[in-house]
C-alpha cells in the first residue's frame, strides 16, 4: 500500500535550515516509519508498504490533479501506487499524531471501512454575487442538499477528439451564464439554485447515476434535483425526484424534406456526402440551440416545488421572448439578399457552403460561436456583420467571388474582398483573424522598452524617410502573425534599423539586408520558420540542408540539387537511407555536377511555392536558377543514376541521334579531300 504524506514547506511546517521537504517532515516521519513496521510486522511482511514524501509548493498541480488534495497538510492512503481509491485521513487537512492512529486508518482503508474521496477539480471559490455555483466530485451531494432544488448543467469536453468541442463547451458555458441570471430574476423572492457540473474531470456519484440518466453518454444535459435530506432512500439511490430535460426529436416530415433534398443533389453532391458522412459530427451546442425550451421546461418543473417561486403558466412565454428575442447570430443568404446584405453592412464575414460539405457542417457551430464572440468584444470587430450562403444552390454568388471550394469565406470591408486564410478549428481563430485585421498595420511607440512578445513576434522599425512605406507594405502582408511599431522621433539623419522579438526569446533579431519588401518579408518568413541549428560541419557523403540554409544551399546553388525531404520515424526513409548513400556517395566519386542532400521535413518548414509534400519520403530535383523543383520517384541506386544520366528535355539521347542533327551537303568532286579510286590505284 502506499501512504502520501503531502506537506507544503512554503507553510510554518517545519523552521530548520535544511532542505525544506525535509524540515517539514522531519517531525512526522518517525510516526510513518513507525506504523509501517508494526503494519509489516502483523502482516508478517506479506504486504509492501511504500511511504512517499511530496511538496505541494512544488507539485500542487500534480497533487490536485492526481490526488485530488488542495489543503495541506494531508495524507492519504492508496492499495498501489497512483493506482485505486483515495483515502483521506479525517477528510484531509490533517496529519495523525500517533502511530496507532495512522495504523488503524491503514487498516480500515484497507478492508473498505472508509469512505474514499471521488475524482474531483478543486471547489472553487465564487463571487457573493454570482446567479451560479460549481459543483465538483468532492461536494455534489452536500451542495445538492443545501437548496430545495438544484438546475444542474452537467457537460463533458472531448477534446482529445475534435478541437472544436472545448469551443462550443465555452460557448455553452456562457449561455449558461445568461440562463443562470434569467431564472434567478424571473423565480423571485426563491429562486432554486442553479450549478455546472464537467463530469470529464469530476466523478458522478453512485446516488445520481443509480436514480436516473445522470452519466456521461447522457451529456450535455441540464437535471433539475430536488433535494433529498430527510428523506427515504433505498440504499445508494438518490431519495428525491431528479428530471431531465430532453430537446426534441426530429420528425418524419424534417427527415423525409432532408431526404428530398438529397434528391435534388447531383450524382457528384452524393458521392461527396458520403465521402464526408465519415468526418466526426460537430459535437453538440445545448443552450445555444435549445435555450427556449431549456426555460420553459424549468419554469414547468421548478413550479412542482412548493418552496420555490416560479411565475405562472401565463406570464412564462412573455419572459421568455423578452428575453431571446434577437436577430440570428449567423444571416443565411441567397443571390437576391446578398448585395443589399454588404451594401448595409460595411464590416462583414460571408461563409460560402454546401449543405452535403462535411467540413462545412463541421464549422457551423465554430462558425455561430465566433459570430457571438464577435458581438462581445470591443471595438470594430463588434460591427463585424457574420452571414453565410449556399454557393451551391446559389451558384451566380459562387460564380461572381470565384468559389472554388467549400467552405470558403471573405471579408467585406467597404466593399473590398479579402480571402479568409486562417485556422478555422476554434472561434478565437476566426475572431482573433478579424481582430488583427481591422487594427493599424502598425503602432508607434515612444521607446523600444514598452515591446514585449510573450505570445506573437514583434518587429521593431527605427528611421524615417521613404522607407517608412516600404515597413508599412510589409506590415500590411505580415500582420496577422507579427506585430509592428515604429519608434516615433526618429529623423532623416537615424540610422535604420529593423530587429524582430520572438517570444520567450531576449535577444533580437536584427535585419542586415536592404530596405527591399521581398527580403524583409523573406526575411521575417525565415526567422519564424521552423528550423534546425545550422550544421557546423557536413559528415558523411549526403549533404545536409536545415531551412535556414536552404535558399543558400538549394536555391542558389550552380549545380542541380536532389534533396530527399525525410522523417526519422519513417519506415521507408530508413529504408531509402543506404540507398540514398550509396547513390551519394557514387556522385561524389564521378565528380557529377550534382548534389545530393536531405532535410528532416519533421523539423524544418519548406517555405516556398511547389516544395509541397504529401508524404516521406521526397525526393526534389532543383536545377539552377529553375522556378520550380520536380519531384523524383526513382528509389533504387540504378534507377537513381539513370534519372540523374537522361538527357535533359528536348535534347538527343544516342550517338545516331546526335549525328542525325547535322545537316550535311555533297562534296565537289574537285576538292582536295577527294580521293578518287584511280589515283589510289
């Protein structure tokens, strides 16, 4: 068994001079030493006892997280190391002062006398003003029994499946919020009280899960529980009543015009929907959908409950409309409405779909959630107008903007078109892509002291002059992963000068090419790419290219490159390696005009037009001062080596080819290189 003892030296625990675990368990350690002897002892050394010291200044967050303890300090005992129940001695927060108590708590943790605690986040503390309460595995019960009746949302997070679920589960959590207010304004003088429950990170006690739906295939839900103290239980059921509130179903007239819908697709529509039936369904947005039907099932059953107020039957469906009445967060256009649409709306996001696109049924909710968000924030990405049209219903929209794929969106600004080229995954992304770009492409700043970048790289501009519109242009493409300013003061006679600050870095990076916006944008690129270090020294017969020596080493290079772009776990770039060495090493030997080299794509970024990869490996040809490489499909020494022999394109390939080129006319028969038959005779 292992026994925790989690002490935290930050505390008054312990005043020597000594390592500060070991201060603050130097008094209490001979009462652990102590009991795991006489437990051994009785046990005739049958069981292993494992006694382990923690710190909870250094390992709270493990602690919380795995042990499930946040007051100090505590022990707790477990049957395996990390592994079962968590026992707490006298429910945590305190620490036997004898030997026999410590053995017999070892003793009844070990024969399940006691209660252990749940799977639990750390209770948090909320404001006196709050419209709700949070509810976590250690105190759901007790926080269920201290109100005649608890509204409980209860939801998990499945982010190790879509990215997008944290999203909507934020999203949620703040139309929870506004649910919370409006029944505590609408069941005056008692209202019940209403909680949020992650049942990913808290355990859902046996009480709730035997007495009704309260398990996580069921979640998102929201459970009105009535509170069961004083009352007739039957062994570990939840002695009040517990209902549920279930959305509608769909039915057999939606179903049947969905599948006339599908009629009216094309062969191509149908194939394609099938293909996308296999991507993951957007994970479900309870409130956001429901939330009128959410208030009036809660009215209905909180109204069951004597000592609660609830308004009658009559005045609910006016409470209600006051309160959701307003304009869709999302409008949904066609051919007609969507010039009179960015006529009124300078600021505007338009989503072009098709309704059987799997990725587009994927961003609808992302898609809603940022157009909320969107409304909240401050600023001009408030007036921000979100709308979306069926491109493939209304084809003469697609056709005017050019839709060549779903989902594609564009930002209207003032009537000028800008393609959206972002992540689409979360609502911060879209959000964050409209923040970035409706803010000046650039701030000024009195002094180079006021520039952090803790989370993007900054670029710092110092001069004046006519390269000041150069900066702009270039602010203008980068802004939307760089950060600039220019230092105000700056004259004709300032030096120039442009360093860029990469987060968690202190030395800048500072720019030495000329004021031109291709090599300061290539520049940039370059500095944020992902990269290797440089190669101090080139081993073995294939030269290694890293993406800070790329252009030097493949772009620039007089002689043709054949880069092999590789992941080191890959099974069939282990297997190319010899062969890809041999072949190296054979160019080297014959002094070809040609060399050969690898880049670790797993580590490095191709930054350039046509070096894309689908797979590993990847074999490129470059030949100098060509515009694009060609891709390679040899992978034998032989059949590399007659890549590398062909003549190139155009040109002849045999001796009888080339001779047939010449152009050839009769000799006169009077010319000394003829040499008739008679005068050999």
């Amino acid at each position: 068994m292992a026994v925790w003892v989690l002490l935290n030296s930050s505390s008054d625990i312990g005043t020597s001079n000594k390592d500060p675990l070991e201060a603050a368990v130097q008094e209490f350690r001979p009462i652990v030493t102590q009991a795991i002897h006489t437990l051994r002892k009785e046990q005739n050394r049958k069981k292993k006892y494992v006694a382990a010291y923690m710190d909870a200044s250094k390992w709270g967050q493990w602690i919380q997280k795995e042990l499930y303890a946040w007051t100090f300090p505590t022990l707790i005992v477990q049957r395996h190391v990390g592994i079962g129940e968590r026992y707490f001695f006298k429910g945590g927060g305190q620490l036997p002062e004898k030997t026999e108590e410590l053995v017999d708590f070892v003793k009844k943790a070990d024969k399940y006398k006691l209660d252990a605690r749940r799977k639990s986040q750390r209770p948090q503390l909320l404001a006196a003003n709050e419209d709700w309460k949070q509810l976590v595995g250690d105190n759901i019960e007790s926080e269920l029994r201290s109100s005649p009746a608890t509204l409980v949302y209860a939801f998990k997070v499945d982010t190790g499946i879509d990215d997008s679920a944290e999203d909507v589960a934020e999203e949620e959590k703040e139309q929870f919020k506004d649910f919370a207010s409006w029944v505590k304004t609408v069941c005056q003088p008692s209202p019940p009280a209403v909680a949020i429950f992650d049942a990913r990170e808290n355990e859902v006690p046996m009480t709730l899960y035997a007495s009704s739906d309260f398990a996580l295939q069921s979640m998102p839900a929201v459970y009105l529980v009535q509170n069961d103290h004083g009352k007739l239980k039957y062994g570990r059921y939840w002695g009040a009543p517990i209902s549920r509130y279930d959305p509608p179903k769909v039915t057999e007239a939606e179903d049947k015009s969905d599948d006339n819908l599908d009629d009216k697709l094309h062969d191509k529509t149908k194939i394609l929907e099938s293909f996308n039936m296999t991507l993951a369904a957007p994970p479900p947005n309870l409130f956001a959908t429901h939330m009128q039907g959410i208030m009036k099932w809660a009215v209905a059953e909180v109204r069951k409950i004597p000592e609660i107020s609830a308004p009658n039957e009559a005045e609910v469906d006016a409470l209600v409309h006051n309160f959701t009445v307003q304009a869709p967060p999302v409008a949904e256009l066609d051919d007609q409405t969507l010039p009179d649409f960015l006529a009124r709306n300078p600021l505007s996001l338009v989503e072009f779909y098709a309704p059987w696109c799997g990725h587009c049924k994927k961003l609808e909710p992302t898609y809603a959630a940022a157009a909320r968000m969107a409304k909240k924030r401050q600023g001009q990405v408030a007036e921000v107008k979100f709308a979306k049209i069926d491109a493939d219903k209304n084809q003469r929209a697609g056709q005017k903007y050019k839709v060549e794929g779903y989902p594609t969106m564009y930002f209207f600004r003032y009537g000028v078109k800008q393609h959206y080229n972002a992540p689409i995954k979360r609502r911060h992304h879209i959000v964050g892509w409209l923040d970035r770009e409706l803010k000046p492409e650039i701030e000024e700043i009195s002094t180079v002291s006021n520039i952090t970048a803790k989370y993007r790289p900054a670029a710092v501009f110092h001069g004046a002059g006519p390269v000041i519109a150069i900066i702009h242009g270039v602010a203008k493409e980068t802004k939307h992963y760089v950060d600039w300013y220019v230092v105000t003061g700056a004259s004709k006679e300032t030096p120039l000068s442009l360093d860029l600050l990469l987060p968690g870095e202190s030395k800048p990076i500072a720019f030495e090419g000329r004021p031109d916006s291709t090599e300061i944008t290539n520049w940039i690129r370059l500095s944020l790419a992902k990269s290797e270090p440089v190669p101090e020294s080139q081993s073995g017969p294939v030269h290694k290219v890293v993406t800070k020596t790329f252009d030097k080493d493949v772009l620039e290079a007089k002689s043709h490159v054949l880069l092999e772009v590789y992941a080191p776990w890959c099974g069939h770039c282990q297997d190319l390696e010899p062969i890809y060495a041999e072949f190296a090493q054979k160019m080297n030997d014959t002094n070809r005009d040609t060399l050969v080299a690898k880049l670790d794509g797993s580590a490095n970024e191709l930054l350039y037009e046509g070096w894309e990869i689908t797979g590993y490996p990847t074999i490129f040809h470059h030949k100098p001062v060509a515009a694009k490489p060609k891709k390679v499909s040899a992978r034998t020494v032989q059949k590399l080596e007659e890549y590398v022999n062909m003549p190139a394109e155009g040109q002849p390939q045999t001796v009888t080819d080339l001779l047939s080129q010449f152009k050839s006319e009769p000799i006169p028969e009077d010319s000394p290189m003829v040499m008739t038959r008679s005068r050999l005779s």
